[in-house]
C-alpha cells in the first residue's frame, strides 16, 4: 500500500488534478489583470536591471529606507524608497546628468506620476500605494530606459 506524503490533502490533490486535466476554469479577473499588465510594457525600450546598491556613507542606519539601483548601457537610476503611514516615497537620481528635457515617470500598474527631472538629475514621487513600481526615463532623440518591476512593502 502506497502512502501519500502528510502534506497533501485530498482537496489538495483534487485541485492539482483539475489543474492537469484542464478542468479548471481561469478566474475572470485573470485575463483582465494580464491585458493590463501587457498594456504597460513599451516596446523597443532598455531595461534597465536591478544591481546591488553601494551602501551610503556617514548616514545612520535607521532601517525605514531601502536603496536600489538599476543600470543599463550610459545610464543608471538611483531610488531611496521610504515608506510611511502606509505608503511609499520614492527620491531618485538619475546619471551621467541627463540632458534638459529629460523625464521621469513612476509607473504602478495603476497609477503613473510623472516629474522632470531636477538640473541635477533628481526627482521625488510621494504617496504612492505599496505594490509594484517601475521607473520609465524618457531622454529627448534617445529610446526610454525602463526599470525592472520590483515590489514594495510597506
């Protein structure tokens, strides 16, 4: 007599057969939430990928904000995100210092804030929803540079 592993139910093996049989239908908001997703992607322009952050000197070390850093080829984008109350702050910087002209948008799958960017290359979004987040810069006779999607926590 073969035993089934303890960490297997019946209801979860019931599942997992449907699942392979084909039987079981797709949630409604599956589709919707996909045709969404693909609606934010924009063709034909650099990702830029996630790298490890340097850690900051002569700061204190609070723990309430979190550095990322994305690069591509010629340009890299800093974030500090802070999050508070709920949601999330986002400072950034983008280098070598982009030309003027140059945006930045904040991109959730619900939302997007837009900002130019200071002379120095920096730009702040606040209060957005915790979740997912991409930055898309937008630098004038040059394809936009999109960020990687990461999640925030709050």
């Amino acid at each position: 007599m073969t035993r089934r592993p303890a960490a297997i139910d019946d209801e979860s093996l019931i599942a997992a057969l449907r699942l392979a049989a084909g039987r079981d239908p797709v949630p409604g908001h599956v589709p919707a939430t996909a045709r969404a997703a693909f609606g934010l992607r924009l063709p034909g322009a650099a990702t830029a990928l996630p790298v490890a952050a340097p850690a900051p000197r002569d700061v204190r070390d609070g723990g309430e904000e979190r550095l990322l850093r994305f690069t591509t080829a010629g340009l890299t984008v800093d974030l500090e995100v802070t999050s508070m109350d709920g949601l999330v702050d986002l400072a950034g910087q983008v280098s070598p210092c982009p030309e003027e002209g140059t945006r930045v948008e904040v991109r959730t799958p619900h939302l997007t804030e837009a900002r130019e960017l200071s002379a120095t290359g920096q730009f702040a979004v606040t209060g957005l929803p915790p979740g997912w987040f991409s930055v898309v810069c937008h630098r004038p006779g040059q394809v936009p540079v999109v960020t990687s999607w990461t999640r925030i926590r709050p």
